[in-house]
C-alpha cells in the first residue's frame, strides 16, 4: 500500500522525507549529550554543626526545633533526621513539581526563626538540593607499566590527582581501589615471657630493698624516740630543780617575813619604853618641836630608804624569773640540737628545725650573759641573787619597822599624820 502511495505521490514522499532529514540534522545538532541529564529531584538536605556537643544536646537543641518548623513548609511529605556527635542532619521529601529554588528559600525563613536561640558554637545551616549533577561523571581506571600497586598509588596521589582537580570545570576526584603499605609486627612469645621475669626480678630486688630500708628508718625512729624521750627525763630533772629553788627561795623569804615580824614586835616595844618615857618628861614646846621636826626627818630618810630597797627589788625579782626562762630554754634547746644531730638521714625540715634551734639558742646565750650583766649592775650574781633579795627585804622590813615607830612616837607627842604632811605640830 505505501509503496502503490510512493508511486503515485512522489514528490509528496519526497518532500516528507527531506522534512525527516532536516529535523534530524536539527536535532542532533542541538541536543547535547548528558549521562545523567538535569533532574528537578523533589528532596532537600539541611545540614547544621555543633562542635563538642553530644547526640542527646544535637537532637534537643538543633533536630527537633528545626523539624517543627519546617514541617510547616508547603508541599512537604515526609520529614527524616539522624543526629550524630557534633552534626544534625534533616531530609525534607516534597510533592512531585514543587519549585525547589521557591523551597529553599521557604526553609532559610524557617531556619532564621530559631537559629537566634542557638548557642554561639552552632554553624551556619547548610541546605542542600539532591541533583544527579552531584554523581560522577567519568569514572577511569588506570595502569602504567613498570609500577607496581603500591607505586601506582603513590603516583596517583602526589601527581596525578592535583592535576586532574585543576582542570577548569572538575568539582572533585576521588580515587579508589589504592594500595597502602602495612607493616605487621609478630612479637616472640617466649622472648617476652624472658623479659617480664627479669623485670619481675628487678622490681622483686627493688621492693626488698625498699624493705629493708623500712625497716632500717623503723630502728632509727625508734632509737630517736628512746633518746628523746631520756632528752625529756632530763628536761623534767631540770624543771624539778627549778621548783626546789623557788621553794627554797619562798622558804627565805618567809623566813624574812617572820623575822620581819620579830623586828616590827621589838620596835614597838621599844616605842613604848619611848613613850613612857616621854610621857614622864617634861619636855618644852620648843624641845618637842624640835623632837617631833628630828622625828619627821627620821621618818623622811626611812621613805627614801623603802624607795630605794624597792627599786632594786622588782628589778632583782624579775631578772631571777628572766634567767630561770633562759636557763629552762637553753636546756631544751641543747636536747633538740643533740638529738638532731645525732640522728642520720635527716630530712630537709629537720635540717631547718635544727638551723634554727642553734640561732635561738645563740640568741638565748647572748640574753643569758645579758642577764649576768643585769645581775652585776644590781649589785650580785644569779648565784647570790636569791640571798641577796632576802637581805633587802629584811632590810626593808626593818625600814618600815622604824617608820612606823617614828610616826607612832610623833603621834604620841601630839602630832598627827596629816600635820606632819604639812609641818604643823600642836602645843
């Protein structure tokens, strides 16, 4: 039938077949080969960082906020997301003809809705539209003779692939199927098993070492602790000397009161006898004045001589307390600095310790000479400190003995102890 139609409409066929011939010049001329042409894929990634954060804090604070807004979006049809260490990753399906460039710029409006509570770490969101373009186009393989694999790797990597990503239009490349050198390591069982008996020998020696030298730090401390403690012994003896002289010395001085008393008793039995006395004489007033005005003067030699004695008691009393301080110090000190260093091995505090009690016990010589020195200008020794403070206390009692009986005679003659403040005297 078509070929009785060819016949009979020859140049109609003729002209349909030069119509087919220039629309396929045409076609092929304008049709550009792709294998993979542009596809309008209705899908969407968005991809937001957070460095240091944890899975739980991606997902709370990125995943889950970012997924109620843009569940919102036109269009959308599924919403998947996978939170991982320091990332968060959305996929958005949409229907099939939705404008994607429309879409993108609907999910940035979104995402700044939220991004302002996000903390300072958390990256820019980065939105992704799926697109075959994003697939290789060319995938090679390659040989070259006289290399072997791993050569060929090594020269793929250091040459080739820096060229290759300079040509203009090449994103990327990516290799596979590379060789890498390894170096395995097979360890001798027994060798080892050699070596960690000479080790555990050489610790077991170290910890018998350390053993010993325990136990030897053990009878040290403890021939430090006897010999501290007869240091103690010693200390005690001392201050039990010190206490039987202060109890001698209070023995003295009640001694010295006593005889104070014995004094004070015969003054005043002496100021009787005087008053009988002048009470049977008949004495003028010029003569009692004169009695009365000797008397006062008396009376005045006997207060400079009480503020004399007491200037030299106090004095004396607290340097006999100074030099018993220094001598008990002293002593302490010669026991600590003898059972320092007596002892060996110290450590470094101890070292300190023992600097230090040697310039105190420097300092406590020099106050102790310094205290003799006191004791000579007061007018003895700390030997003949304690006897000399019994002799100015008797010597004051009998002051104040003869004191009270010139103010006793005075008063008997008529002169009272107000008015002789003043130098009055009564007829």
């Amino acid at each position: 039938m078509f070929a009785k139609f060819s016949v009979k409409k020859p140049l109609t066929v003729f002209v349909a077949v030069v119509l087919v011939i220039i629309l396929g010049v045409v076609s092929f001329t304008s049709m550009t080969p792709d294998l993979l042409p542009s596809i309008n894929l209705p899908y969407a990634l968005v991809i937001t960082t957070y460095p240091g954060a944890t899975p739980e804090e991606v997902e709370t604070e990125i995943t889950k906020p970012l997924e109620q807004q843009l569940a919102s979006l036109e269009s959308i049809e599924g919403i998947s997301s996978t939170s991982a260490e320091n990332v968060s990753q959305i996929t958005l399906q949409f229907a099939e003809g939705a404008n994607m460039d429309t879409v993108v710029s609907n999910i940035r409006e979104k995402i700044n809705g939220v991004s302002g509570s996000w903390s300072d770490l958390v990256g820019t969101p980065y939105i992704l539209k799926l697109n075959p373009d994003m697939l290789p186009v060319t995938v090679a393989g390659v040989k070259m003779e006289g290399m072997d694999n791993i050569e060929l790797t090594t020269f793929l990597e250091e040459e080739l692939l820096s060229q290759l990503e300079g040509i203009n239009g090449v994103a990327s490349v990516s290799l596979s199927g590379t060789v890498s050198e390894q170096i395995n390591i097979v360890l001798s069982q027994d060798k080892i098993d050699e070596v960690n008996k000479k080790i555990e020998k050489n610790i077991l020696d170290k910890f018998d070492e350390a053993e010993d030298e325990i136990k030897k730090g053990e009878e040290e401390l403890e021939n430090g602790k006897n010999e501290l403690q007869t240091q103690k012994e010693s200390l005690e003896s001392a201050q039990s000397a010190l206490n039987n002289g202060k109890n001698e010395l209070i023995d003295k001085t009640s001694k010295a009161e006593a005889e104070l008393i014995n004094q004070r008793t015969e003054l005043a039995e002496t100021q009787a006898q005087l008053e009988d006395q002048l009470r049977t004489a008949e004495l003028s007033k010029t003569a009692l004045q004169e009695l009365s005005k000797a008397l006062k003067e008396v009376r005045d030699v006997l207060n400079a001589d009480t503020s004399d004695i007491d200037a030299k008691i106090e004095p004396l009393q607290n340097e006999i307390a100074n030099y018993a301080s220094l001598s008990v110090r002293k002593a302490e000190l010669d026991s600590l600095i003898s059972a320092l260093e007596n002892k060996e091995d110290k450590t470094e505090d101890e070292i300190n310790s023992l600097n230090e009690y040697k310039s105190e016990l420097v300092k406590v010589e020099a106050d102790i000479e310094i205290s003799k020195e006191n004791f000579i200008a007061l007018g003895t020794t700390y030997d003949k400190a304690a006897e000399y403070l019994v002799e100015l206390s008797g010597e004051k009692a009998e002051i104040v003995a003869k004191k009270a009986a010139a103010e006793a005679t005075l008063e008997s003659l008529g002169v009272k102890k107000e008015d002789l403040e003043k130098n009055n005297y009564r007829n």
